[in-house]
C-alpha cells in the first residue's frame, strides 16, 4: 500500500499544475463578443462521477497438476492380441474414473473472464452528471471502456445548458493481483466534446483498488490527458459488495482545459463533488 501512496497524491498534486486564472467561458465554447468579456468569472463548480465496479478478487492459478503415466507393456507377451486387449481394458479403466490431473489440467486450459458494467449519477454546479462504464478483464489484461455525460447551466447565464462529453478507451493490465489487492495500468485514447470542438488525446490512467473488511473495498483513481487538450480526472471512495451486485459512492476532482484551441483564448473548468452508483461484476 504505501509504494503506491506516492503515486497517487503526485497524480493528484498535478491537477495543481492545471491551475490557471478564472477563463472567461466554459471549457471548448467560444467566448462572447462583448465588452463584459475582460471580466473574470470562477468556473469553479462541483462534479460526480464513479469508478467502476469490481470486485478486487484475482483469478486464482492452479499450481500444481498431476500426471498419470500409462503402464507400458512388454512385446513378449503372448502375442499381439493380448497386448491389444491390455491396452484397452486399461483405457477403459483410465475412463471410467478419471483422476485429478484430468480436472486440474481442464481448470488451467480455461482463462475465466470478468464482466463489469455499472452506472454513476450526481449533482453538478446546478446540474447533473452520469457515467456508463464497461470492463471486460481476464488474468492480467482487459479493456475499459466509460463515457461521461455533463449537463451544466451556461456559464454567461444565457438561456439553456452547456452539454460537456467524455469518453475514455483503455487497455488495461494489472501488475498486482492478489486475493486483497489490484492495482492497475491502463493506456488508450480519450475524447471530449465541449459546445464549439471536439477534442482526442492520448489517455493514461491508473487504479488500486484494497480490500478493507469482509465485502467493503476502498476503490481510487487517477486519469490524465495531454496534447490537444489537457484532462486530470481523479475520484477515491468505497464500494460495497452484495453478490454480483456492487454499490459504491465518494468524491471526484476533474479539470478540463481547452489550451485555447477554440478561440486563442484559455478557458478552464473545475469541478469537485460527490457521485454515488450501482453496478454489476459477473
């Protein structure tokens, strides 16, 4: 746990080098032609959205397998005839009860998959805010796929709402996979469509996520894009296991920063608030 604590608060300690004066529009919209445009505004504004669901249990290996070696049969017996029927009544035999290394070797010749889906809401500066996720994870690989839908009041107090979406997909590989920890690295691309621009950048993340007692699970991560556009998105809370059902809930940081791609000028939101959802591992 502490090696990746490190980690962690420096992913978070960067959103701070995203810091700049308040933009004069929301992030990817044009600004205004009026004389009210030299006039700062605090795009500061709350957000949620949730991790997704899955329960920290890796698969477990088979370790040991066990071979039964066939008896073999010497060519002086009384001719080929007996030899053949020997072999036979032995198969026979080897079938009718198989042994242990015909279910281990069956165990280890399958490579289970886990299926993950789930969905998060949560208020958002005067809006809403949802994620729609989907994991498919093996031993150590897997692919990730979440999208997040933001609807905000306008930020110049125009009529309407401003409608931000982001999308995230990712290769995944997990490191470290015990009975009580995963951690995992994931790299792919992410998209954001803001009013005026639609926005695709390479994409970096990582998360851990630590069995704390019986079904409770302390889920964290960080996700980062850079280039056209610059993203930090963080979120830490609990998840709860009730079967394959999961609930969870905690806190999100996410930063968006259009670069001043849109119109020369740097707009940048910043949202921090609570998401809580529900999901399914199978």
């Amino acid at each position: 746990m502490s090696a990746f604590r490190p980690a962690l608060c420096a992913a978070f300690a960067a959103s701070l080098l995203l810091a700049a004066s308040p933009a004069e529009a929301r992030f990817g919209k044009k600004s205004p032609d009026t004389s009210e445009n030299k006039k700062d505004k605090d795009d500061d504004q709350g957000s949620s959205r949730g991790s997704r669901v899955h329960a920290a249990t890796p698969v477990v290996r088979e370790t040991h397998s066990y071979r039964r070696e066939r008896p073999s049969y010497s060519a002086h017996v009384h001719g080929d005839a007996v030899v053949a029927a020997a072999e036979l009544l032995t198969v026979a035999v080897e079938a009718s009860s198989p042994g242990p290394a015909l279910v281990v070797r069956e165990q280890r010749d399958v490579q289970p998959l886990e299926l993950r889906v789930g969905l998060n809401v949560g208020a958002l500066g005067g809006g809403l805010a949802g994620d729609a996720f989907l994991g498919i994870e093996g031993e150590a690989l897997g692919i990730a796929v979440q999208g997040t839908q933001l609807v905000l009041p306008t930020d110049d107090g125009t009529p309407g709402t401003d409608d931000l979406r982001l999308a995230t997909m990712h290769l995944t590989w997990a490191p470290v996979s015990t009975d009580r920890v995963r951690w995992r690295l994931e790299g792919g691309v992410s998209t954001a469509q803001a009013p005026d621009i639609l926005f695709v950048g390479p994409s970096l993340a990582t998360s851990l996520e630590v069995c704390v007692a019986g079904p409770l699970d302390l889920e964290a991560r960080v996700q980062g894009t850079a280039g056209t556009y610059r993203q930090l998105d963080a979120s830490a809370g609990l998840a709860l296991h009730l079967g394959a059902l999961m609930v969870r809930g905690g806190v999100r940081g996410l930063v968006l920063d259009d670069a001043g791609r849109v119109d020369g000028v740097r707009h940048v939101d910043r949202f921090v608030g609570p998401y809580a959802g529900a999901g399914f591992a199978f």
